[in-house]
C-alpha cells in the first residue's frame, strides 16, 4: 500500500491512487465509515512528562482502537468525531446522498470523505456532476475543509475554478464554538447553488472566445514555462509535458467537438492536470493530487484567468 494511505474504499472505477476496497455500489455512511477503516474515535488524554508532572495546556489526541497517538494538541483544540463528519454530510445533502470514496492518511493523522451530491446540472450541453468533500486532520496541522469539486462526467475532469462571483470551499479551525462553525459551514454550501450558476455562466463566456491555434501554442508555453538556465534533462522534460497538454488539446475527441475556444482549453489543461503522469513519482503524489481537488488546482486557475484576460 503507498505510504500515506491507510485505509479507504472505492467505487466502480479505480481512483486517483488505484487502491482501497472496491465495492460495485456507492454505501450509506453507516456502512462507507466501516468500508473506509473510519470506525475508530479520537480521545483526548493528559500528558506528563517522564517525572509524572501533567504538561498543563496540552493533551494527546489518541486513536481509541490502538492507542496510537494522532498529535499533541492545545487545551482550546476540538474534536470533530469521523461519525460526525459522516453525518454533517448525510444533514447537510439530504436524501440522495451517496458515498464515492473515504479514507484515512498518514496513519489516521488526516481523513477525507467524498460524497457524491443529489443533483446533477446540464451546463452548457454537457452533464457536470458536484461533489462534496469533507477533509479533517485529527494531529493539530489544519483545519476542516468542506468544498464543492464540480465534474465533468464525459471525461472524469475537475472543473473547480476560482470565481470572484461565488464561493466553493469553506475553512474551520478545530476551536471555539464548533457546533456554531459547523452551521455556518451549512449555510456556506447551500450556496452551492450559485456556485453551480456561476460556473455555467463562466463556462458559456468562454466558449464565445475563440483561440486561434498559434495562440494555444503561446497559452501552453505560459502554463509550462521553460526556463533560461534549464538543463538539457530540464528541457526535455518540460517538452515532453507541453506535448502532452498539445495532444489533450487538439486530439482528445470529447473537446475537439467543442470547437476552437477558450472552454476547450481550459477543459485540456483540466485533463492534464487531472490524468497525466507526473514526470517524478514522490512518496506523498497522491496525496497533493487529492489535496488539489479540494482546495483547487493552480494550473487550471492560470490557464482560466489566462484566456479570461486575453
């Protein structure tokens, strides 16, 4: 198993990371929490020192199912229970809401949850299916992030640009009143909504914008800069991504219909971004590329405000 996966399950198609336990149908969230290895809760225990004096002001946030230490946290630092998670999600979208994947990284430190949400919009001619994600760490490095990742169906790309009209992604520290952070985080995503609007209108705006060929070529030389002191390996790297990109542009069959606009090229950014093989492999890839659904994708933000401010 890689390095930081610990647990997790999927559905129907493999994943980003190609791991888990398969099941043929999206699970409740009583049944995706077992499924994930998520079963488990974090108790908060004093901590003493080696003369049995009590560390005042911090305490351990233990795994109860091993006792394995999570992190060392201050007094202030609030839980947020893996079932809560579950069921802030099952609150939040209703009925209808169905679990695509969940899982636990870097052995139980951070958690995530991706539900697939209810509704799905025909934007622009095409099928975009929203999703939400719940990530949480459980060893005091970050904060609970709940954020909506908009996909293209047709091709399995995320589409989660940065509007200025309209917001997609909510942040809470784990203290001071939670219950209270979560109801804004509620009220937060029933914008989703508008989100959705915006996105629709954003996506028709570009598809108005025609790019010739000759500047696809500038665009993707923009995205993937090669550099003035770059070695000849350096070179030929970046080369070989630019072709890539090229290939996802003028090839793909699902974008080649779109027409020559600048829809379609912040759709073949997206695909490789989503889907193309990183030139090296790190011990924590998959980990920043699922990180990059939720908090968004700097490459596909630059290509987007790139064609948006031609």
């Amino acid at each position: 198993m890689a390095a930081n996966i610990e647990t997790m399950f999927y559905t129907r198609e493999t994943p980003w990371h190609g791991l888990g336990t398969k099941v043929l149908t999206a699970p409740t969230s009583k049944d995706a929490l077992e499924l994930a290895g998520l079963n488990w809760k974090v108790i908060q225990e004093p901590i003493y020192t080696e003369m049995g004096e009590t560390v005042e002001g911090y305490k351990a946030n233990v795994r109860d199912i091993d006792r394995k230490v999570l992190g060392v946290v201050t007094d202030r630092y609030k839980v947020i229970q893996n079932d809560e998670a579950f069921a802030f999600t099952d609150e939040l979208l209703g009925d209808g809401v169905s679990y695509e994947t969940a899982g636990s990284l870097q052995g139980g430190k951070r958690v995530w949850l991706l539900a697939n949400m209810p509704h799905k919009y025909i934007i622009s001619g095409e099928l975009i299916s929203p999703y939400l994600v719940f990530s949480n760490t459980h060893d005091g490095s970050g904060a609970i992030k709940v954020a909506l990742t908009p996909v293209r169906v047709v091709c399995n790309n995320t589409l989660n640009l940065a509007l200025n009209t309209a917001k997609r992604s909510w942040t809470m520290i784990h203290t001071g009143d939670i219950k209270q952070k979560m109801q804004e985080a509620r009220d937060t995503l029933f914008l989703a909504e508008k989100y959705m609007d915006e996105l629709g209108k954003e996506f028709e705006s570009l598809k108005m914008k025609s790019i010739t060929d000759k500047k696809v070529m500038e665009y993707i030389d923009e995205l993937l800069p090669i550099e003035d002191n770059a070695t000849t390996q350096q070179i030929r790297n970046i080369r070989r991504l630019q072709e890539d990109l090229k290939m996802r542009y003028f090839e793909a069959p699902d974008l080649v219909v779109l027409g020559k606009n600048a829809y379609r090229f912040v759709n073949a950014v997206s695909d490789f971004a989503t889907h193309a093989e990183p030139l090296r492999r790190t011990s924590n890839y998959k980990e920043n590329l699922f990180a990059r659904t939720m908090d968004g994708n700097p490459l596909i933000d630059k290509a987007y405000h790139i064609v948006q401010s031609a």
